[in-house]
C-alpha cells in the first residue's frame, strides 16, 4: 500500500497534567492510498514549530512509498537527510512517521505489533511511576505522595530531589536531595525501587558527590548523571561509584546506542521510539543491549500513543527492566485518546491485543484538541522538569 498522505497534529489543552513539556502532544496521521490510517506520535518539548515542519518536510521523503517497506523507507530517508544523525528534529519526524506505518502494517494483517516481532515474552509490563510529585518541595511533600504512589501498586517510583541546581550542587542542594531520598525510601520501605532523575544536567564532579551521598539509600538506578554529550564526565563517574547508571531517551540512532552500550557506559538503556527512529531502530536497538546484558526501560514520557506502542516493544523485550509510565498522571484528555486502554492496575499494564500499537484512537477528541503550533513561554522552571519543583525548602 503506498502511502498518500501523512498529516502533523498538534493537540494541546487547558489541561495540563503535571509535566510542562508534556502539555502538547504532536501526533502523525499516515493515511495510504487505499485509505488505511496510522497513528504516530513525535516529540514536543520546546521545538513544537520545528518540530510539526520537519514532520512535513520529512513527509515528502515517504509519500508514494509503500508503506510496508519500514525498512527501505527509514533507509532512503537516512540517505536524503545528510544531518539525520544529529538532528533531533528529523529523528523525531521520521520515528513518528514509521510508528504510523507499523500501525497500518499491524492493522492490514490484524495482528498487534508484538505478534509481528516475534510474539510477547510477558502478557503484563511492569511500569515505574513518573510525574507523581508536582509541587513537591519538602521532604514532607515528597514522603506524602510517595506513600500514595506505593498504595495503588507501583513497585518503582522515580523522581528528581535536586531541585533548582545546574550543572554544579553545593552542601545545601546535597543535604536537601538527601533528604528527599531518605524520607522516600522510608514512606516506601526497601521492597520498592527509588530511581534517582538527574535530568542531564551535573557536571561529573557534582554527579559523583550526589552518587556518595545517595548511595546508602540503594537507588535502582541514577538516570542521566551528566550532560548528556560529556563522554569524559560520565567515565569519570563510572570510575568513581559503582551505582546503576540509566541513559538513553536523548540517542537518535542505531550507532549512537550502541556506542554507550559498547563503552561499558550504561547499565539500563533508555531508548524513546519517538526520536530514536521508531520501531525499525527500536527493534534492533532492543537486540543491541539484549546481546551485551544491558537492560531495558523505555523512555515514556508524552503521550499515550507513544505509550501504546512502548508497551508493544516491551512485551518482546527478554530483557526489560520496567517501563516508564506517566499515564496516570497524564492530563485526562490523553487517556481519552486512546479510550484508556492501556491502565496501570496493580503496577502493571496489560499488553493490547487490537492490531497495530494495540488502541483504538478517539477521532473526536483530536478534532477538539486541535491546535496551530505556536512557541512555549520560557520561565524560570525549566520545560523538562515535573511542574513546581524547581525549588529550594532551607534545609
């Protein structure tokens, strides 16, 4: 089936849910010529505009191309685009692009995309829970909500104690992070997983002072500890502590992950199929870990198609650790999308049998959502962290 038309949309509403950067979502309709549809889904962040132009641009490398031909297509297109490898905007468009055409594949042969990978080794994904301490400040906010967290069923829960420090922290910033962690890991007890979220941002000196600090409180693993090209940071801080580290939601190929991989850099990689290349890359990038015992947990942090399609990939991944879920943090409107067909119950989300990335999408809901692309505000709290926490407390 050759593809006739792929379309960017741009959803956005007044409610927000708790992640800034997740307050849009930038969907992709691929429609062929015998009018089949797929639904993909690209990364918002600060880039929306830039992001919703590539999309276009990017089109004009798949229409009139079958789109069974995942393989061929991403190819062709990693040959037109001369900076592909380092353009996250390309990367996005393309993944987004290729999430739709495993969509429609799936649905022509009425089988879910698990089944065309090889078939599920897991019937239900555990999920780590992100996006649960909005306007967290005190440790007493963050203990308050953990314990809530830990009530419905999550195992896992993960979150950033740094609060409004960059680059480098002081003894202040050291003894308020602590802080948050000890009492989070008391409100759960040591049968839950505490993931420590650095968001990319310490330098290694910072990072490793953090690592001593926090150790004593077993995290499961600590998530980007160093900005994220600082290749010389990070071996430094793999020298100097012997904690987990989780990396992979900024990596925009094939190669790229398998550098980290190789390198000895990561313990649990993270890829995103919304800006790794979708599921043609993903799949293989799966493998590449998988073959070097390096475990799994997708990034998920937008909306819920990237969801559907994440839980897809993790039911055939042999060696995931969790999956990421903002879902029940979601503003409302996303779960609508996609009929809330995917809900955590239990700390685990049961994998979906409808053909292609498993829900079915609520057309009604993407004609009220949708929106011109227009550019965020930029306030002090940066877009990437979990909304009103980007605050000192007076420890």
């Amino acid at each position: 089936m050759k593809i006739r038309e792929i379309e960017p949309i741009v959803l956005t509403s007044k409610e927000k849910g708790s992640a800034t950067w997740a307050s849009t979502m930038i969907i992709v309709r691929v429609i062929t010529e015998n009018g089949a549809v797929g639904y993909g889904e690209a990364v918002p962040t600060l880039r929306v505009i830039s992001v919703y132009n590539a999309i276009k641009q990017v089109a004009k490398g798949y229409i009139g191309k079958e789109v069974e031909e995942v393989e061929k297509n991403y190819h062709e297109w990693y040959k037109q685009d001369f900076y592909l490898a380092r353009s996250f905007e390309s990367t996005t468009a393309v993944s987004a692009i290729d999430i739709a055409s495993w969509d429609i594949i799936g649905k022509e042969l009425g089988a879910p995309i698990y089944r065309l990978l090889g078939g599920k080794v897991r019937d239900r994904i555990p999920v780590y829970a992100n996006g649960w301490y909005q306007d967290c400040v005190t440790p007493e906010d963050f203990a308050e909500k953990a314990k809530e967290v830990v009530k419905t069923g999550y195992k896992a829960l993960k979150f950033d104690p740094f609060g409004p420090y960059y680059d480098w922290i002081d003894e202040r910033g050291l003894r308020e992070a602590e802080e948050r962690v000890r009492v989070v890991r008391e409100a759960v007890g040591n049968n839950v997983d505490i993931l420590i979220e650095h968001h990319g941002r310490f330098n290694a000196n910072s990072a490793i002072m953090i690592a001593k600090r926090l150790e004593k409180y077993n995290p499961g693993f600590m998530e980007e500890p160093v900005h994220h090209e600082d290749i010389i940071g990070l071996r430094k801080y793999r020298a100097n502590t012997h904690l987990r580290v989780a990396l992979g939601e900024r990596l925009l190929s094939e190669k790229e992950a398998a550098f980290y991989v190789e390198e000895g850099l990561v313990n649990i990689l993270q890829p995103d199929l919304t800006n790794i290349g979708g599921v043609t890359v993903g799949k293989s990038v799966i493998k590449i870990a998988e073959a070097n015992d390096v475990e799994v947990a997708f990034h998920n942090a937008f909306g819920s198609i990237q969801n559907a399609v994440e839980i897809q990939l993790s039911a055939v991944t042999q060696n995931l650790y969790l999956l990421e879920n903002f879902y029940d943090w979601f503003p409302q409107w996303k779960r609508d999308l996609v009929y809330n067909e995917t809900p955590v119950e239990g700390g685990h989300v049961k994998v979906p049998d409808k053909p292609g990335i498993g829900v079915s999408i609520n057309e009604k809901i993407i004609e009220q959502l949708r929106a011109e692309p227009i550019p965020l505000d930029i306030i002090e709290e940066p877009v990437w962290v979990v909304k009103g926490t980007w605050k000192n407390y007076g420890v």
